[in-house]
C-alpha cells in the first residue's frame, strides 16, 4: 500500500532534485561544543548554511525521540555535538549521550534511515576549527546521501513514527538508561556485565519495541492480516504473530474476528478487547 | 495421643494435582505436610490445561480451589523452588534435605502485585506457555500461581535493579542466598509427575523445523483462553486459522523405535478433547485424528469418542501416519500414510503431536536418593496388590510417575497414597498440626455499627489509577464509618496489625478491606478480625482492582468514582452484617464398608490399621468377591492366594466386625452420624460409608450361541476352565466388546483387552501348537499393560479387526465351532473352525447397588454405576459428604486401580472420622419456622441433600423443612426456590443483598439514605 501511494507522489509532486538544499539540525551542549561554535565564529572559520543550532545544557539532554520526531518531521541529518568523554560539565552526561545515540542508530537503521545522517561528535569549546570541519564535512556527506524521504515515503514515515514510539517504550529507556552504568559499576549482583551479552540484549529489544510500533502504526490506519504486516514490514510472519500475542495481551490491538481463515487485527486507543 | 517415635509428619515431593490432594488429604486427618516443588509454584501439569475430558471442564477453574485452599492451609508447608538432595533414616522417621534455590525475591514481603514485571525490561520465553508467549525475567509461573511471590529467573536477569526500584514492597533481594534445610517426616509420598516425550526425536514428522507442526500440550495452550492466541486457534507460521487440523496420535508411545514400548494412556483422549474444544471455537475448522487404537477405555469416554464423531464431526482414520512434509511456499504440511495398504497424501494447515508421557528427568537421581526401584521404563515400580507404594518402606507413589495415567486416576492413586502415608504414622496422629487460638469474642449485640475501612493501594496497581486517598476520604463521610485510612499494600503483615489496633482504638465492630477479590484475601482479613475479637463474618470487601482499576486503566475519573461506588456499596452491606457461628457436629469414629471383595478389604484394612473401628458387610458367605474369579493375573501373581490370605487378615482384625451373608436393609443419618440396619437384623452406627459393592460379568444373551453351545464361554469362565486344566483345545476364537461399546452399553468395559491377553498367552504357554485368535475392534491395553499385547503376538497369537457395526457370526459345525468374520484391513471375510469360543464380555453394575442409591441419597450413571461428585477431581467422593465409593461400582477397573480407589476412600473418609467433631459452614440456609408450610419445593433444589420435610414437633399436624447445618454447603438454591419467604441465606440475606443493589443504584430503591 505504501509502495502504490508512493509512486502516485512520484508523479505529482515531486520537484527537481537541483532545487533541494539539506535541512540540518544541530544539538549542542552548552559548555563544550556550544562554547567550541561559539570559538568558531569568533575565528571566523566557514561553514555552510545549512544547519540550524540548538542548545541544550548536555548532549545527554537529547532524547532519542526528539531526535526521531525531527528525522520525523523531514530534517535530513542531525548533528550531535558534546565534551570529549571525562570532560562533561555533568561528570558522566556524555557517556550516556553515547549509549542513547547508539540506539538512535539502531532505530534509524530499523526505520530504513541511512545511520549517516545522524552525527554524534566530541567538541570541545577550544575546538572550532574542529566544529567548521564537521559541520562541512556533515553537509556535503548529506547531500551526497540526497533528500529525506520521509515526507514523500509513506511507508518511511510510518517506520520513524515506530520508531519514535519504540524510543520512548519503557523497556527501551530503562535498558539504555541503565547501560553505562551496567557496564561502568556492574549490575545488582555485583557482578560484571558482559557488554557483548547487554549490546545483545539491547539489540533484541529494539528490534521486538520498533517492530512492534510498527505493527500498531500500521493497523492503525486499517485492519491488517498478519500475513499483509509480513509483506509491507518484510518480517517472517511468524514473528508478526509473537509481536501480535504480546500486542493482544497488553490490550494494544484487537483481533477483528475474519469471515474466512485470516484474521486482521487493528490498533486500539484505549481499554482491551473482549 | 500416646508417645510414639513416630514423626506426624509427611513430606509431599511434586506440587501437581496428585501432590495438593494427598497433601490435603493429610492436613485434614492430623498430620503435618511439607509440599517440597521444584517450580516456584505449585500446579504441575493440570494448571496449563484448558479443558478437561470427557467434561470439558475448564481446568484451572476446577483446580483453583484446591490451590488456593493448598496455599493457605496451617498444616501444609509449601516448599518451593527446591530439590530433595538426601534422605536419612527409615520409614516412621525420615530425615530429609531440602535445598530451596534462591527466589531473590522475600516472600515474606511480596505481596503478587506484579508491578516487578510490568517494568523488567527483559523478555524470555514463557515456559508455562509452552514458549507461545513471552514472560519477563522476574515473573510468577501464571497469574493464579500458589504461592503468589514472584521470583527472578537469573539465568535471564542481567541485574538492571528496576525490579527492586519499582518494588514498594522492598521484597527483592538480588544477593539472596540458596537455603538447605533439614525436615523430619515419617512418611514420604512422590508425586512429581512427568515429562513429555521429546518431538524432535521422531524426525520424520519435524516438530522443530516446520512451524505448524505443534505438540498436543503447546495446542492445549493455544486453545486456552488465557493462552496465547486468547482461544482462537492459530498457525504460528502465519496467523492463519488452520482450515484443516492433523492429529498424530502414539508419538513417543508405543514405540519400539525410540525405546518407549507402553501405551502412554491419556493421549487418545486429550486429543479427541482437543479436537473438540479446536471444532467448538471455529465451527469451520476441519480436524482428522490419525490413530492405531482408539483407547477411550475410561468412565464414559467412549460416549464422548461417539460424540466426537457423530456430533462434531471429526474424522478418525487408523492409520499409524510416515511422514510429514512442509510444503515451503504455504507452510502448510503433507501427512503420508497408509490406509488399507494403499499409500494416501493430504495437506493440512496445522499438524498436532500427540506426544506420549514420561518419566520425569530427575526419576533417576530421586531414586538413588531415597533408595526405590524404577522399572524398566524408568517410572516407579509398583505391584497391582501394592499400587501406591514404592519398594521402600514408607515412601509411597502416585500420579504419573509410576505410570502414565489421566487426572481421575491420579487423584484417586494421591488420596490412596496419603492413606497409606498416615498408617505408617498413624500412633503419631495430631502431634504435629497446630490449632490456632483466638481471643473470646466480642459481643456486639445491640450495638450501633462501626465499621473501619481500608483502602489499599497495591502498590500502583490500584493507586496508579484510582484516587485511593480520595476513596478514604469518602469513606468517612458514609454513615456508620467510624474510621477509614489507606494502605499501601492492606494485605501486608504490618497492616494486618495496624487493622487489629484500629479496631480496638475505634471500637469497630465491622470491617471494610477496600482492594483485590475476596476469592483470594477474604480469608486472611478475615483471620485478622478474628484475632482481634470480632466474628470472622463481619468483614465485607470491595473489590477495587481485579474489577476496577485494572479493567480502567485509562479512565482514572471515572474509575475513581467507580472505587467509590463500590466502597459505598460494601459498607452498606457490612451494616447489616451479623456474626455467625461455625456449628459443630459430633463424629461417631467408625466406619462401614459395604461389600467385602479385594476393594473393601483392603479398605477396611486400611483403616483398622489406623485405629478405626470398622464394619465390614459382604452379602456372600465368602469373603473375596471378584478376585476369586480371576484365576489368572497378567502380572502373575495368584489372585486365589491373595483372597485367602486378605479375608484371613480380615477376619483376624480386631478393628474389623465381619458381617457375612447379609444384605443392607437401611441406612440413615448423616455424616458423622449413620445409623445402618443389615438384613440379619444387626443395627451399626457409624460416621462414614464406604460403598465397594463391585461389579459382574455380563452373561450374553441370545449372542455366539452363548448358552447354547457348552464350547461358548464368557471371559471369566474360561479362565476358571483353563486354571482346573478342562480347555484343551488346537483352536481358540476371542471376540471383544461383547456387551460393550454397543446400543445400551456405550462405553468400554476397560479390563477385557488385558484379561484376554492374560488368557490368550497361558492357552499358549500350555500348548505353543494352539491356533488363537483375537477378534478384536481397538485393543485397549493401555499404559504398561501394552507389553502382553506385544507378548501375545509374538507368541503367534492372531489379531483380526471387525468393523464395529459388523459382528462376526458364529455357527455349530458338527462338534466344532465355525467363526466368520470380514477382516477389516482387507476386507475379506476369514473363516476360523476353533474348539472353544470365549466372549470377553462386559463388567456391569450389581443391582445392589441400586438399591443402596437412594438409601444414602446419591446418584447414579444411566447404566446403574455410581456417579461420583466429580467426574476429574473427586474419582471417590458424593455431594453427600461422608459417602464414599470405590473400585467396580464406579465402573470398570483393574484391580490395582480398585485397590488404589478403596486407599482412596480412606483417605477420604479419615478426613471426617479423624476428628471427633465436625465445623460446619457459617454461610448456610437458616429457617423461619413460623413462615414454612412444608411445602417441600426446597428439597430437590438441595445437591447437599441437607434438607428434609419433617412433622413440626409443636405442632403434629404441621409439616416443616429441617435444614442439616452440617450437609449444608451455602449455596442459597433453596432460599431462591422456598415459596413461603421462610429459607434466608445467614450472610446473604435479602436485605444485606438489597442495600448493596440499593446503595450501587445511588437510593434508585428508595430504602435507604446515601450520603453523597
């Protein structure tokens, strides 16, 4: 269905390549990298026009679904930028920082969203030489990569709302919210946590939350058969149905009984099914 | 009780069905259990089932009260979580330790609110479901597990600390340790169950490889409810409702190939229940059961096999299946097979496993642990006169670890397992259980109600929704409020004293808990309010969050409002909420066992061993029933020695009145209060009745020239001919079902099979030359019984199968018998000359028993057996209590399965005459005699047979109902049919029932005033 729609906009709408200039945003935190633009400006090094700058107290402010929701809203890349690791304002922040983009990452490539477009750099407020390079090498990186198309991608946009969603499940906040710390102090038992066995485990996790919110993004809009989420998703339909027997028991969506063999399943707001 | 070194205590190992029945059936007859379970909780097998045959019960419905009643008995300790690692001593005082892995979780402290699991982030296969769903790595079993303590699976749990941060109740503890603990018991019963046969081992049907092809436990899950696809049948490949379902039936069973040779006994029915219950969800869907024999050899089984087919649908094809393909593009699967030798395909949407039993994985290390013997299957080896006992002294067995068997037989073998665990500690009787003792009561006659209320929080699980603080706030505003708080968990140990000092700072005289279901914590509050003085039965609760915040979750105003409602409602009631009083009936300790063969002597001698004295009415002269006429035994031992030397134990028992060649005239009373007159004119009184009255073989009639032809013998007679060595012969002719399985007599007779077997290989034994055939329609021997099935035939007897509506004909050919029958895998008729004709004919009922039936006012099948209270978890029980029965009167059995039933009986009936008196329910029918005419509308409403037309003793000419407190249950069946107004219900009267509807309706009834 995605694909059909998509082709229709082909025909229409769609403007010239040429025309397209990159929409960067740009996340930076107010002691290092907001410091080190700030030193890039007072030394007068160049940069293109592209990018629009946001500052937050630390990188580690930046929620992966705010990242999302702007990749959401067309941004065709976005630059994260905060102290070298050791050197936060916050002790710790840009650690995190470096986990949550991680899963950013994870996300993006999930949503079909080339993991180029997301940029987490270390600047630090005597680097803005370092800050003009970036930002350069950044946009025409983009521009090579050319146009979002989560506007003009149905099925695109679907997958980054899913993966807006996924970023903000419990599951995945508290995994990724606990992550450094796991790996930094060890866990409850006091023992030590195996990175490759918790990056394994993360890895499980935000596939099963992305595919998840995908299947609800999907049969929100109409009913759909396990068997059509299969094909539209590429996922084993097998696989389909696991996500729908836990969708089904927190009460997310509900079964609409078929006349045949197949039954479809839409997306509920609020309370369970009978 | 005198000294004894006996310990009055039993040890339990394996928490299924068969562990929580003989575990209460110990803890009701004074003795203390330990309830030792490798899971966190307990449940076994049963709690994953849907439904259960030939009922279709649902079964987690039907087990629920045994585990919660399990759960919270004073006299059972659960053990959870825990392996037996050593076993010291002998029978009478064992020592045994247990080591408890770790919970990580206090139960002390968790309350079950499961908020712990809402939050883990960690997913894992759910093994309760059969790895259909997902659990959390810090989960309970399923959601109504016993004990309700949630534990951490470390395996899984990468130590995140959410758990314990989410925790209000502070009850995880990451760092606990594993705990080994030394427990004194005298006796020792095993019940831990079964494996499933591992599908993946029988390759060529690929479960494991092609996702469609699911085993029968993971399709009982799939059709459950609570399962993962909420009842609706779908293929894991796609999602797809499966147009057409396969059933594979003998898988793991019967099976030379993968070394399990025995009939695994359950499976031909669990499948045809499945297929019903798949055909009940989805009218379209198209099941087909592929089998060998079709082995519906229980009580009405093969009525619902008929059913099955004639009703359902479902399609039964014999035919053992090769293969299955998976075509790749549609997942759908291709099932070979033969039938009537021609090689057949069809295409399926989703293939069943019928995967047979087998013994659990640790069998083995148990066995070398407590020093008994498994037999050569690896289950545990028993003897048909000794069903429940291992080969050590004092450890005894039951369920499906000593052979594949269904639930009614397991519960049966698990009653009949505590019977003998007691007598060997019987001297040791009530020296270990503990009575609670309470304070006096108050006495609150005359005053005004004030009632406490306590609203909980659970956690979040209630005050995440609902405005708990609200709640309490207007609940001192409702009238006769003289206190209300909330609580974070009500439920918890300090709050239980926190309610009993608000109830005497306050004075209150009701109590209001405000938070889950009664089902579940009525009893606990309850307990509270009494050690606090007041009578248990002033308590009331509302249920805010099982039927409230959690089915509101998003309507947190509203559900707020709801709370109120529903407090508003409960205090309305508990103002008018009266004490009650538990009455108690006096027991006379003896018993009576009607019918004096194998079952009711070992019975009686159950019993007399435990001190009770016992009467025992044969109405033949001889003791010995029908194990004098078995002659021989499959399993070899001499049933004619067995009989002697019982009756002569019988008769030589001091606790035992033999009452031969007499009859019962009448029996009247009630539990604990029989009073029995016998034919020869004695009079009894006694406190319980164990019916064991047996059964005959059917005589044919009119049918293979029975009767006619002195060479036409019935099963039985046979083997007394064969045993005095008068049937020598070249040829013998078997025909099966006779009197069975036909117009009239529906359902299997269970033992013929077996008894043929029996005969057929000592006619071979006696002479190897004898041609003998079998003519058969399914051969029923199942569990270990299969192995003389394959004896027979490899010592070259000849099995032929008749279609069940064709009937091979008999003739008298000059001298020697003429047998034609179409031989239904060829279609051939063969014709047999044979010397002798033996008719395997049926097991029917005595006509005693019914005329015992309604003198003891219980009910009976329509082909005159014993009806029992429940068909799947009461094998041995009445309605009526104090009524028992046991072995052929029930229906066809084996002998050890009667043997096993009349222990059963005992079990049961100890639970009543242990005691000198009985406490009846509080919540039963109470009279006003000036409204009752005697109308006696009432009395059939009564399952309980508690109630009774009498002549009201002031007035001669008037009738009146009189309602045995001490059979009534409390239903209110009779309240709602009594014409008059005269039956209310103590605890449910009309006006407690109507302030409840009164206040719920905001004063719509106008009968009393509500304060907003």
């Amino acid at each position: 269905m995605a694909q059909k729609h998509h082709t229709a906009h082909h025909g229409k709408k769609h403007e010239p390549d040429k025309e397209w200039e990159p929409k960067i945003v740009g996340f930076l935190c107010n002691w290092c990298s907001y410091a080190g633009a700030d030193l890039c400006g007072v030394s007068r090094f160049q940069y293109p026009t592209n990018i629009r700058l946001v500052r937050v107290m630390c990188s580690t402010r930046v929620s992966p679904h705010l990242v999302l929701d702007v990749f959401e809203a067309g941004a065709d890349g976005i630059l994260i930028g905060g102290c070298h690791l050791n050197d936060c304002h916050y002790m710790t922040g840009n650690f995190h920082t470096e986990k949550r983009v991680e899963l950013m990452k994870r996300l993006l490539k999930e949503a079909g969203i080339d993991e180029g477009r997301l940029r987490l750099e270390w600047v630090s407020a005597s680097e803005g030489e370092k800050f003009s390079k970036v930002v350069t090498e950044f946009t025409e990186g983009i521009q090579k990569l050319g146009p979002s198309k989560v506007r003009s991608d149905d099925m695109m946009k679907a997958k980054v709302s899913a993966a807006d969603d996924a970023s903000q499940t419990f599951r995945l906040k508290a995994l990724v919210g606990k992550e450094f710390n796991l790996l930094s102090k060890g866990n409850a038992y006091g023992e030590e946590v195996d990175a490759e066995k918790l990056t394994g485990v993360i890895d499980v996790a935000t596939q099963d939350e992305f595919e998840r919110a995908l299947i609800l993004e999907l049969a929100r809009i109409r009913p759909m058969s396990v068997k059509q989420l299969g094909m539209v998703m590429d996922v084993p339909t097998d696989k389909i149905l696991r996500h729908i027997v836990l969708l089904r028991q927190n009460s997310k969506i509900a079964m609409e009984h078929p006349e045949g063999f197949t039954p479809v399943y839409k997306t509920i707001a609020i309370g369970g099914e009978q | 009780m005198a000294a004894t070194d006996k310990v009055g205590a039993v040890m339990v190992v394996g928490g299924g069905i068969s562990g929580l029945q003989s575990a209460l059936d110990l803890a009701d007859s004074g003795f203390k259990v330990y309830l030792v379970e490798k899971q966190p909780s307990i449940g076994g097998t049963m709690a994953q089932l849907d439904k259960t045959f030939p009922t279709n019960d649902c079964a987690m419905c039907i087990m629920a009260p045994k585990l919660v009643s399990t759960g919270r008995h004073h006299n059972i300790s659960l053990v959870t979580n825990a392996d037996i690692m050593s076993v010291d001593g002998q029978a009478g005082d064992f020592t045994v330790t247990v080591k408890q892995r770790a919970l990580r979780v206090d139960p002390a402290k968790c309350t079950g609110c499961g908020s712990c699991a809402q939050t883990c982030p960690i997913e894992t296969s759910d093994e309760y479901n059969e790895n259909t769903k997902v659990r959390k790595a810090i989960y309970v079993r399923y959601p109504q597990a016993v004990p309700l303590v949630y534990s951490i699976d470390k395996d899984k749990c990468i130590g995140c600390g959410i758990c314990a941060e989410e925790c209000k109740a502070k009850a995880v503890v990451y760092d606990q340790e594993e705990s080994t603990s030394e427990i004194k018991v005298g006796s020792i019963i095993l019940s831990p169950g079964f494996d499933e046969f591992d599908a993946r081992m029988k390759g060529e049907y690929g479960y494991g490889v092609y996702k469609n092809v699911v085993t029968s436990i993971e399709f009982e899950r799939m059709l459950s409810a609570t399962g993962p696809y909420f009842g609706t049948v779908l293929r894991p490949s796609d999602g797809d409702i499966p147009e057409k379902i396969a059933f594979i039936q003998c898988v793991g069973s019967r099976d030379e190939q993968v070394g399990n040779e025995y009939c695994s006994g359950v499976c031909c029915m669990y499948s045809i229940k499945e297929a019903i219950i798949a055909k009940e969800h989805g009218g379209d869907i198209k099941p087909k059961v592929f089998f060998m024999d079709m082995r519906a050899f229980g009580k009405e089984f093969d009525e619902y096999y008929n059913r099955a087919q004639n009703e359902y649908g479902i399609e039964f094809v014999r035919s053992r299946v090769a293969s299955v393909f998976e075509d790749p593009e549609t997942k759908n699967l291709v099932v070979k097979y033969v039938e009537k030798g021609e090689p057949k395909e069809e295409e399926f949407g989703l293939v069943v496993l019928a995967v047979g039993l087998k013994p659990p994985q640790d069998a083995e290390a148990l066995s070398k642990v407590m020093g008994f013997d498994l037999n050569t299957d690896g289950f545990c080896r028993t003897t048909v006169f000794d069903p429940v006992s291992s080969s050590k002294q004092g450890v005894f067995v039951s369920g499906a670890f000593s052979s594949p068997k269904d639930i009614p037989m397991t519960v049966a073998e698990a009653s009949g397992a505590a019977a003998k665990a007691a007598t060997e500690i019987a001297s040791a009787r009530d020296s270990l259980v503990t009575m609670k003792e309470y304070p006096e009561e108050l006495d609150i006659t005359g005053q005004e109600p004030r009632i406490g209320v306590f609203v909980c929080h659970c956690g979040i699980n209630i005050g995440g929704v609902v405005n708990v603080p609200s709640v309490a706030e207007y609940a001192r505003t409702l009238p006769n409020v003289a206190y209300a708080e909330e609580n974070l968990y009500t439920c918890s140990q300090d709050t239980q004293e926190k309610i009993k000092e608000m109830i005497k700072e306050h004075e209150l005289n009701r109590v209001v808990v405000a938070s889950c279901t009664p089902r579940t914590h009525e009893p606990l509050f309850q307990n509270t309010i009494k050690e606090a003085g007041l009578n248990s039965y002033l308590f009331e609760m509302a249920n805010i969050r099982d039927q409230c915040s959690w089915i509101h979750m998003h309507e947190a105003p509203a559900a707020t409002k709801k709370a109120k409602d529903l407090v508003r409602m409960a205090v309305a009631k508990a103002r008018l909420l009266e004490p009650l009083e538990n009455l108690t009936i006096d027991v006379n300790q003896q018993a009576l066992v009607i019918g004096g063969g194998a079952t009711g002597m070992i019975a009686a001698l159950e019993m007399a061993k435990q001190g009770v004295k016992v009467h025992l009415v044969e109405k033949e002269k001889e003791l010995g029933g029908n194990l004098r006429k078995l002659h021989y035994l499959p399993s070899g031992e001499d049933p004619t020695e067995h009989a002697d030397a019982l009756a002569k134990e019988v008769m030589s028992n001091d606790n035992i009145t033999v009452h031969t060649g007499t009859g019962v005239k009448n029996i009247d009373g009630y539990v604990g209060n029989f009073k029995t007159a016998l034919d020869s004119g004695e009079e009894i009184e006694h406190g319980v009745v164990i019916l064991a009255v047996g059964g005959q073989e059917y005589k044919p009639e009119g049918e293979y020239l029975y009767g006619e032809n002195p060479n036409v013998l019935t099963l039985l007679e046979f083997k007394e001919k064969l045993k005095k060595d008068e049937a020598k012969g070249d040829s013998y002719v078997f025909i099966q079902c006779v009197g069975s399985r036909e117009e009239g007599h529906p359902n299997c007779s269970r033992v013929c099979c077996t008894g043929t077997m029996t005969a057929a290989i000592k006619v071979k034994e006696k002479n190897p030359e004898a041609k003998v055939y079998v003519l058969y329609r399914d051969i029923r021997t199942y569990g270990f019984r299969e192995a003389y099935y394959k004896d027979a035939a490899e010592k070259g007897v000849t099995f032929i199968r008749f279609e069940d509506d064709v009937k091979p004909k008999v003739e008298d050919k000059g001298g020697k018998l003429q047998v034609t029958v179409t031989d239904e895998d060829t279609d051939k008729e063969v014709v047999l000359t044979s010397d002798y004709l033996v008719l395997a004919s049926g097991t029917r009922p005595y006509p005693e028993s019914e005329a015992l039936a309604p003198m003891l006012k219980v009910p009976m099948t329509k082909e005159g057996f014993f009806l029992e209270a429940h068909m799947k978890l009461r094998p041995v029980d009445f309605a009526t209590e104090g009524v028992y029965l046991a072995g052929l009167s029930h229906g066809p059995k084996f002998l050890d399965e009667s043997i096993g039933q009349g222990l059963a009986a005992v079990a049961r009936a100890m639970t009543v005459l242990s005691k000198k008196t009985l406490e009846a329910e509080g919540i039963v029918a109470s009279l006003d005699e000036t409204l009752c005419d005697g109308c006696g509308i009432c009395v059939p409403t009564c399952e309980y047979k508690a109630l009774e037309i009498i002549v009201d003793k002031k007035d001669e000419t008037k009738k009146l109902v009189d309602v045995n407190v001490g059979l009534c249950k409390g239903c209110g069946a009779c309240v709602g049919a009594c014409p008059s107004g005269a039956l209310t219900q103590k605890g449910f009267k009309d006006e407690q029932i109507v302030a409840m509807i009164d206040a719920a309706l905001e004063g719509l009834l106008g009968k009393q005033e509500v304060k907003q």
